[in-house]
C-alpha cells in the first residue's frame, strides 16, 4: 500500500468530488482515480459511492476515514522524529506554522527575524493547528507560529508554553464579485435566501476561533468544510459561497478584485499572530530568535478579559 493511497483517499472523503480532490493533491483526475481504484483494490471492498451529490463514503468507507487519519499522522510523526535524529548535528530551528501564515505571514517575518544573524538550517513543518498543537506537546518542534482569539483557547497553556504578540490579523467575509463587481452574496442575508458560507473543518484553529465567536451566523447555510484556509480561498473565488479568510492572505484577492467584501466590518473577528515557545525543545539558536523577538517589543499573552475587551469594538 502506498500512503498517496490514504492521503488520496482522505482528500476524497472531504472535497467529494474527484476533480477537486486531484487539484487538492496536485494529481491529475486519471492518476488520481487510478489510486483510488488501487486502494479499493488492496482493502477489498468499495469505500466511495458516487452520485448526484457527489463521492460519498460507504459504511466500509466511513469506517476506514478516521483510521485512514490516523496512519497519516502516525507516519508523520515517525518521519519528524526520524528526521529529528538524523539531523540532530545539523538541524538549527524547527518552527511548525499552521497553513494560512506558513504561505503569507511567516516567509517575510522569518527573513526580517534571521537579515542579521542566519539561522542555519531551519525547518518549517506546515500543518493544521490540531497537528501542530501535537507537535508542541511532544516537544518535536521550537516554536508554533498561530492565530489565537482569547475567546478560543488553544491546548498550549500559558502556564507551561510561553508565547509572544508577534502580528494581527482579521478574519474577513469574502466572496467572488458578481458582473457589476459586488458581492454575489451579502451578509447577513434573510430567510428566504440564505448566504452559502464555507466553513473551516473541527481541526483548523480558524475554524474554532469563528465556532466561538460567532457560531453559525443568522441566514447561513454551510456548504462546505475544510481545514485549509488556501481551499476555502479557491473555493470563493470559484462563486461557490462566502468565507471567512485572514487579511493576511486575502489581501492580494481584494486589492485586484478577485474578491470583494460579503459583509460590513461587525462580521470581522480580529484576531492575533502569536509565537509559541517548546519548554523542552530548547537550543541556542532558539533561545537567541525567542530574546530578539522580546527585544523588539513583542507583547506576551495577555489576560483573556483585556484581549476581548480591545476586541470588543470591531465584533
């Protein structure tokens, strides 16, 4: 069994149709169909049914899913923590990053952090705020690099993991321009027509920030998840609803029209970038990143109350 198979499959599971699926992986639909039809093979039994409505799991498939997640992450771990040790002698900084700053906000903070002193090698592991969460507690990586939201703790606790203010952001209503070049869909929407929303899965960090601070937003309806914020992008700019994505990586879409606003600014949920520190993964290097960044006026985590109170104007 080859893993493609099970991140194939996986992917499948969640976008539900076989185009999107194969973009998602970067495979073309015959190759990904093939791998499909490969690990259907090697279980023995169908695990996708296709309709109208898309590929959806089988009973046999459904149950296969979170086990199929648990291979993934399980081979992961065993990669990271081979790798770790065969690169002990070399390896400088391991920062994981959740997808959405990994792609935007993290390429030019770590050139302003490392224009003085290079750090070596440095290794950016890039993961859905559940898995990087796993990662810290393990002690496999230096830092986490997250969106937080006061209102949305994370399972890092201020008593064991040090952290520092090192950006802000602000989770944004977009949506695809219509023919005049306003929104296809406007918040709040009414009952009788509905905003398609497109919503982040339980493993995104984003996704519980939103899930706390707003729920499910009157005159919505959800149709369709994912953990990544660069899928829920595409997915706008394709029409296919509303979604909720950081300034930070939607900027570029709004300034050239790509997408436009959904809503006024009591829809934003501003939130914070935020360093997290390992208290065991420790070495010079990180030490000597972690005092610059204090240095320059970066502000650690402060009390619940105060960040919802500074918060509480823009909601």
């Amino acid at each position: 069994m080859d893993l493609d198979w099970l991140k194939d499959f996986l992917a499948l599971a969640e976008q539900r149709t076989f185009s999107r699926a194969a973009d998602a992986r970067n495979v073309t639909q015959p190759a990904f169909s093939r791998r499909i039809r490969a690990l259907k093979d090697w279980i023995g039994t169908p695990l996708f049914v296709r309709g109208a409505q898309g590929a959806t799991l089988t009973p046999a498939g459904a149950h296969f899913q979170p086990v199929a997640h648990e291979l993934v992450r399980g081979l992961d771990r065993a990669r990271r923590d081979t790798q770790a040790i065969g690169e002990r002698d070399t390896a400088t900084l391991s920062i994981a990053a959740t997808h959405a700053l990994s792609f935007t906000f993290f390429p030019v903070w770590i050139r302003r952090q490392m224009r003085s002193r290079p750090p070596g090698t440095l290794n950016l592991v890039s993961e859905s705020m559940e898995a990087c969460e796993q990662i810290m507690l393990a002690g496999e990586a230096h830092f986490l690099l997250c969106h937080v939201h006061p209102e949305a703790p994370t399972r890092l606790e201020a008593d064991r993991f040090q952290s520092l203010r090192v950006g802000d952001d602000v989770l944004v209503p977009v949506c695809a321009p219509d023919g005049d070049d306003r929104p296809t869909w406007r918040l709040p929407g009414s009952p009788d027509a509905p905003v398609p929303t497109l919503a982040y899965s339980h493993a995104s960090g984003l996704g519980r920030i939103l899930a706390v601070c707003q729920g499910q937003p009157a005159h919505t309806v959800t149709g369709f998840t994912s953990h990544l914020a660069a899928t829920l992008t595409t997915m706008a700019r394709e029409g296919h609803g509303v979604a909720w994505l950081p300034q930070t990586m939607a900027a570029e879409d709004l300034a050239c029209g790509r997408l436009v606003r959904a809503g006024p600014e009591r829809f934003d949920v501003p939130i914070e970038i935020r360093l997290f520190r390992s208290p065991e993964c420790r070495n010079p290097a990180a030490d000597d990143l972690w005092d610059r960044i204090d240095a320059q006026g970066a502000r650690p985590a402060p009390q619940a109350a105060s960040l919802r109170a500074a918060a509480g104007d823009r909601r």
